[in-house]
C-alpha cells in the first residue's frame, strides 16, 4: 500500500543510528546475560528486594518509603502505573512496579539547560532511550533551533504563541492531529478535547487504539456500553475467574491479591495464555508483607491453558459446545429467563455453535478436546463467572469478534449483570478509561450536542485520525502539526521507521512529557517540549491546591492528589499547559480557559453537564472512594439499538499461518518497563537478564532452525502488503510456549510491525500477530 515504505534501506535521523536496531534500548551493559527458569512465586522478595534497588539508585528510599504509604490512600495519589482499582479494605495497596513507576516520576535528577547546551539533537539520537529517560525530568520549555541542532530554552508565552501561530496558519483544523497517552486527568482531557472540537478536528488518536479500541466496540455492540461490568466486589464474589492474555505479575500486579484471595476461598482460576507466566502459578500477595517474609505462596490457578496464538475465539467456542451439549440433558445450564427477557440472536448462535466441529475448534485453539472440555466443565459449575481479559485477546486481526464471543459465552447462563459475574477487561495505563469517557475518540462522543450547547461551540462530526491513520496523514502530508498529550508516541507506534519519517515531514510537534524520549528526538521542523507536572507532585493554582480525577479499569471515579513539591517551579499542570495552547489558537474563544486553569472546580462543573454519570461530579468526589460511572448493563439495562444483549454469529477466524516455517510473533512487555520506558534488562519472572534484544522460541522450533541456546537469529516480519522488515542479531532461547508461537518484547520489536498491519475490526495494530521467519544471523 505505501511505496515509500522502505523501513530498513534509509536511516530516519533521531532514531539510533544502527538502522535494524531502531530505537526502544534499555541500559547498555556488559554483564553477561543469563536465561533460567524462575521457581519462586511471583511477588515475593525478589519484588521487594527489586523496589528497594530501584529506590537506591534513584536516591529516593525514604522519600520513596513515604510515598508508599500515601499512594493509593483515599487522602493521597492515584498510582500513575496501571488502571488496576485500589482495594479500599487495604490500608497499603501498591505493589513493585507501581512504586517503580513513582519513583521513577520522582527522581531528583534534573534536565538542565546546559545537558541541552552540551548535546546535539543528532548526538542524544544515538544513546539508549534508558539513557535518555535516566536524565531525569525535564523542568522548563525547550524549543528546537535548526542551526544548532540543540534544544534551547523559549518561555512558556511564547512557546503558547508558537503553538497558536502553528495551529491558525494551517489551511483546515484536520492538519493537526492531538494525541493523548492514557494518564491524563479527566479534568485535563475534557479541556484536550475541548480544544481539538472547538478548533474543529476530531484528530483525536490515543493509546486505546493500540490497546482496548476492540473492547470497547466489541462491548458496544454486544452490551450497549464499551466498558467491563464489574467492580472489585465481583471479582471477590466469583466462583470462577477466566483470565485471558494478560502477564499478571508483572502488568496488574495488584490483581494477583483478588486471584490469592479467590483461590484461598476455593473460587477456581483459568489462566489462558501461550505462555504460562509467573503469575499464572504461585504467587506471594503483593502487599502482605509477612506472608513475603515467610514465603507463604498461594496457588493462583487450576488450569493453565496454552492457546495458539489467536486461538481464543476458537477455545470459547469450544466451552460454549460444551455447555450446549449439557443442556441437552440439563435444560437449567442455560439461563433461559435471561436469554428470552434479554438477549439476541441466540437461537442463531446456538445454531452456528452446533454446525462448528470439533475438530475445527481443537485445531483453532491449539488445544486438546478434552482441556477445553475440562475448563467447559468448571464453567457449568460455577454459579458466578468473570472472564477478564487484556492485549493478549485484543492485539489481533480478530479482537473484536473474539470480546464478543467471550461476551456470548457469559450471556448463555446470564454471567452479567449479577454479583460476582461479568466481563471485566484490565485496562492499561491509570486513566486510559477515563480519557474515552471524557472525550477521546476520532468519532464524535455520544454526547456531542450537549458538548455543544453547554460549551457554546459546533464540533465537527465527520470522524477524525486514530494512530495508524494519523500516522498514514503525517506521511501524506495532510497532517503539519502533531501534538502529543504524554506518552512516546514514535516507540509505542507500529512500524518505527515509518512512523519516525511520518513526524519528520510534519511543520511542528508538541511533546507535553516529563521525561526526555524518542519522541523529541524525532521531531519536526519545529519541535517544542514542554514539561509537566506529575501525578506525584502538588498543583497549586489560584484558588489554591488542586486535585485532579481518573477513573479506573472498573469506572470508579475518585480524586488524586499530588504531596509532592513540583520537580520545579517552572513547570506547569497539563491543564496549564492545554489551556495555554487554547487561548494561543483561539483568540476568539468564549470558553473561560484561565478561569478553567484558576480552579479545576470549574472544570467539573461543566464536565457535570456535559458527561452523562457525572451530574454532581464535585460534590461525588468528596466521598472518599469516589463513585462510581453507572454502567447499565450492570443493572442489565442494554443500550444497544435493540435494548438487549446481542449475541455475536462470528465465523471461526484461521489463525494457523499457511507456511510451515512461518512463527506468529507476539510482542510484549518485560517486567522491568512501563510501555516505552525500560528500568532494566532484567525480566525476572520469565528467568531473564541482562538481555532484552531476544525472542522466545519452543524448543521443536529451534531444532527445527538448528538453534541452539543463545544463538543470534535474524528475524524477517512480512507485512500484509508484502514489504519485509527485519532485526538482526536478537537471541533465541528456548521457552514453554506453543510450537508455531514466538514471544519477544516491544518496544524493540515495533520495527516489525508493518503499518499495514492492523485489524480491519478495530483499527488496532496487529501487535501480538507479527508473522515472522527466524533464521541463524550471519
Ligand atoms: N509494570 C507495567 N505495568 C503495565 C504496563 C507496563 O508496561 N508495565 N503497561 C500497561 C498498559 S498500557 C497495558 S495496555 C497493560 C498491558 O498488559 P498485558 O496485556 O499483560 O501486556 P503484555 O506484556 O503485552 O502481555 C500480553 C500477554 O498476552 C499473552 N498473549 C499473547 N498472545 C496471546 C493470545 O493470542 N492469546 C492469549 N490468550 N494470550 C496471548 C502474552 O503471552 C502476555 O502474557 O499493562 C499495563 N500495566
Ligand atoms: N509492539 C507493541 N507496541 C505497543 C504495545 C504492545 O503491546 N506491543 N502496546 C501499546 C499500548 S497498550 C500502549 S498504552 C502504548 C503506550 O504508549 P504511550 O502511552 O505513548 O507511551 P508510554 O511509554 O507510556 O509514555 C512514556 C512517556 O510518557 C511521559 N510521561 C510520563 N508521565 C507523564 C505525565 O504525568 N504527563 C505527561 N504529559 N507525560 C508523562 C514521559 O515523558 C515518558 O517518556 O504502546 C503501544 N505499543
Ligand atoms: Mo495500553
């Protein structure tokens, strides 16, 4: 589709200079790398041990020990790491990686103007992206000077004017596109959005289109709403927890105390998974801290299914003809009053159930009959289910279809709706969820009109870029101005090269961040940073300390305050920074911006009117633990356009690669890394160190390739569009995953991942579905 697209022939300046190895590096080190199995339970002192190192070498222990202690507290933060609910039971509910991602935001290094003076632009694009994050945070605005290739510091007035000249000399609005990493506040994203439709794009492409954009269509459609239905008292209250894709241990650590809890009160686990992870097996609750002193692990699963990759369509299929086939005898396995008063399609769905074999579901899933016959069997008795799932299910060409069976399987004995039972999708960065809900979508929000008659302003309502298109645009020439609200969006984007030569051709980039990234490194022909403050930090305005709200992977919304001192007085709030950028783009503006920025409270007033669920919103914040966004097919309430739960008729997708020597890759985090940002080269719980340029093989399929242990591979992705990209000298070791799977960690990998390469369902890059040759390097 893209003729220009020749990733591995041109060097893209600001990526590394070494064009197969494009970027996403973790700290370079000589120490020798190791790979063994890791037989301790996951969370246990290896995580203390591992805060405590983290905590030293930022020089943070005390400070970091205090912090602890108030994260997560009704009184104190949110947890800037995952959108995992805090357990209000829990006086201490954090976990290693969040307190890793805190301490990280909270490092006493500064980024000077004299590092800037000192280093090229075309210098710092050749050191690690550790490196460049271990640099600390950023403290004041910095603009791009061509004739030197340095960053040098522009106040933050005329970086707004900048910004404003930029946007108001584009010929439409649609030639900027605002990006936004899913951390930003909820009062801070309806401003972001707020700004966009008032200029007049709806160019508004996040992280969800990498991560949960199938989720949430699949539940729409399905559901009427594109969220989970359950809270942490559901996950308390289950029988049977279904967990599909998700590295537990490592990506929602504190979900490991609800499966702990779940199994010490005999309710069952199911982990799927190619790979079985740490947490998957034992696991050491991450906040007891006697229970780590005494080793004392729980078993946190019954069965551990290792699904093909992709094959988790086929595999709920397989439990749905199970449960079928058992209502031939026992017509109650069914829950007939709720499939008749509420549901769609079924009789069609109990139709195409039957007409799908066995054989095709076996081959499908990767699985034996009688496994999935197994997990059916758990599933017939358990009298409340929760599946829960994460990229493993969604990152595929059939993400969508596969929610939505995972949805028509808990609608066969009403698992929705009740306590105890529902779907119930983890949710990635800390406020990803609440960015949808306050307005981050390409499409116009459903609550549009209102946006309008209360903000006095007339959005657009043709659909706006997502990130694949945005990025198409940039390569296009349709979008001049890219702004990114947080995150890196070069690394975190599939197709690296491609990406980076997109954001080359455009007139300006905007990085609002807190740490120096690739992402204001490959820039364009005007680039600003502009530093903010961190969810860590206090936010002192006119009307005094403000607190800002996010809503978690179960829409509970409450307030998060900052205790710290700003890592400097020149920094400003994301809701500054935006505003700033708002009244420099529309001059004409009737919106109170500086008003808004005095007292966020104002913000949420009008947030009151605008969002459905939040009518009263300051007052509902007040309540410690916050409130939660109804969700009416909690309360079974349907919004679909037939008022009632659909089932989904999706045929059975082939996801056994044609070619026999054809691995499906999928590409994931290590322990040690938030997204873009890698601590270390350690992965502790898959037995890793000191190396992340690897990939995960079995063992057949390296005796296959006559590999053996540690031996350098080259590995080839081919597109959907025929254009190859390739890394060279990664290491391949032997790992307990399916024969046909491979296994290996973004960032590094994105320069795989063809820009073609995304689901037609939902838009999402097919991250966990790279098609790849692996041979002996050179
Ligand atoms: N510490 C830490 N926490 C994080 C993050 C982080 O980077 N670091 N990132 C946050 C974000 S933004 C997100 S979205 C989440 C991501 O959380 P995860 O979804 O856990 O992220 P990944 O590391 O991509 O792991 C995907 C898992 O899916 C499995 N998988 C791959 N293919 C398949 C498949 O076909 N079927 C099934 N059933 N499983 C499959 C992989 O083996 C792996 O266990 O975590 C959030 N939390
Ligand atoms: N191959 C592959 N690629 C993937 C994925 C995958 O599984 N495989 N996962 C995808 C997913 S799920 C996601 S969510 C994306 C992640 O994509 P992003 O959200 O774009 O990336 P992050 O790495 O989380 O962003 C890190 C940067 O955020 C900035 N930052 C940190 N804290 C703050 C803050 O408080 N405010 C602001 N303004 N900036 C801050 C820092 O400068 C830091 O360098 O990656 C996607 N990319
Ligand atoms: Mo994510």
């Amino acid at each position: 589709m893209t003729t220009d697209n020749q990733p591995q022939t041109a060097h893209v300046p600001g990526l590394l200079p070494d064009v197969p190895r494009q970027g996403g590096f973790g700290p370079v080190t000589d120490a020798p790398w190791y790979s063994k199995p890791y037989h301790h339970a996951a969370a246990s002192w290896g995580a203390a041990q591992s805060v405590g190192t983290i905590l030293v070498k930022q020089r943070e222990l005390i400070r970091g020990t205090h912090s602890m202690f108030v994260m997560n507290h009704p009184t104190g933060y949110d947890c800037p790491g995952c959108a995992w609910p805090d357990d209000k039971k829990l006086t201490l509910d954090f976990c290693e990686n969040g307190v890793k991602h805190v301490t990280w935001e909270m490092t006493p290094k500064r980024v000077k103007r004299d590092f800037f003076e000192q280093h090229t632009v075309t210098e710092l694009a050749g050191w690690t992206d550790f490196d460049l994050e271990n640099e600390g945070r950023l403290i004041e605005p910095m603009v791009y000077d061509e004739a030197s290739d340095k960053y040098v510091p522009i106040g933050w007035d005329a970086a707004f004017a900048l910004v404003g000249d930029a946007l108001r000399g584009l010929k439409s609005p649609n030639e900027a596109s605002f990006y936004t990493s899913g951390r930003l506040s909820n009062e801070a994203t309806f401003l972001y959005q707020l700004m966009a439709r008032e200029f007049g794009t709806n160019n508004l492409p996040d992280c969800s289109n990498m991560c949960h954009e199938a989720s949430g269509r699949a539940l729409q459609a399905a559901i009427g709403t594109g969220k989970g239905t359950c809270d942490l008292q559901d996950w308390e209250e289950a029988d049977l927890l279904i967990v599909m894709g998700v590295n537990a241990a490592s990506n929602a650590p504190r979900m490991l105390t609800a499966l702990a809890d779940a199994t010490r009160r005999g309710a069952q686990v199911v982990h799927i998974n190619p790979l079985v992870e740490a947490g998957a097996t034992k696991t050491i609750v991450p906040h007891e801290m006697v229970d780590m002193a005494l080793f004392k692990a729980t078993s946190v699963s019954d069965l551990n299914m290792q699904v093909r990759p992709g094959g988790d369509l086929a595999l709920m299929r397989g439990i749905a003809k199970v449960v079928f086939e058992a209502a031939e005898a026992d017509p109650t396995v069914l829950d007939r009053a709720f499939l008749e008063a509420s549901t769609a399609d079924f009789d069609a769905y109990r139709d195409l159930v039957a007409a799908t074999d066995w054989a095709e579901i076996t081959a499908q899933a990767g699985l034996p009959e009688v496994e999935i016959r197994r997990v059916g069997e758990m599933y017939l008795r358990a009298e409340r289910a929760i599946i829960s799932w994460c990229l493993g299910v969604t990152q595929h060409e059939h993400g969508v279809d596969t929610v939505r069976e995972i949805t028509n399987l808990l609608l066969l004995r009403g698992n929705i709706g009740r306590p105890g039972a529902g779907p119930s999708p983890v949710r990635g960065h800390s406020n990803v969820q609440g960015n949808r809900t306050c307005g981050i979508d390409h499409r116009p929000p459903p609550w549009t009109d209102k946006l309008d008659e209360v903000c006095g302003i007339v959005s657009p309502r043709e659909h706006g870029l997502d990130t694949v298109t945005t990025i198409e645009a940039m390569h296009a020439g349709t979008v001049k101005v890219f702004v990114g609200m947080g995150g890196n969006f070069v690394l975190a984007a599939p197709d690296t090269a491609y990406t980076a030569a997109g954001l080359r051709k455009t007139d300006l980039t905007v990085q609002v961040s807190t740490k120096l990234n690739r992402s204001h490194l490959v820039h364009g022909r005007t680039a600003l940073i502009l530093p903010c403050l961190g969810r860590t930090e206090k936010d002192e305005q006119v009307a005094g300390l403000q607190g800002v709200t996010v809503e978690d992977a179960m829409s509970m919304v409450h307030i998060s305050r900052g205790k710290r001192r700003a890592a400097s007085k020149d920094l400003k709030s994301e809701v500054a920074i935006i505003a700033g950028m708002a009244k420099a783009t529309l001059p004409d503006s009737r919106t109170p911006w500086q008003s808004y920025v005095d007292d966020y409270d104002r913000i949420r007033d009008v947030m009151a009117k605008v969002l459905p669920g939040f009518e009263g919103f300051n007052e509902l914040i007040k309540n410690p633990g916050g409130f939660r966004i109804p969700q009416p097919a909690r309360e079974r309430v349907f919004k679909t356009p037939s008022g009632k739960a659909n089932f989904s008729l999706a045929p059975m997708p082939n996801v056994i690669p044609a070619d026999d020597d054809v691995l499906i890759l999928g590409t994931m985090r290590s322990h040690d890394q938030w997204n873009t940002t890698i601590y270390s080269a350690n992965d502790r719980y898959r037995g890793i160190k000191n190396l992340r340029e690897l990939i995960f093989l079995n063992e057949e399929d390296m005796r296959a390739r006559g590999l053996t242990e540690g031996e350098f591979v080259d590995i080839t992705a081919t597109s959907r569009d025929g254009s190859q990209r390739t890394l060279r000298r990664f290491r391949a070791l032997r790992y307990d995953l399916p024969v046909g799977a491979a296994a290996g960690y973004m960032p590094e990998m994105n320069a795989l991942i063809g820009i073609a390469d995304y689901s037609t369902q939902s838009d999402q890059p097919l991250m966990k579905n790279v098609v790849v040759r692996v041979t002996k390097s050179a």
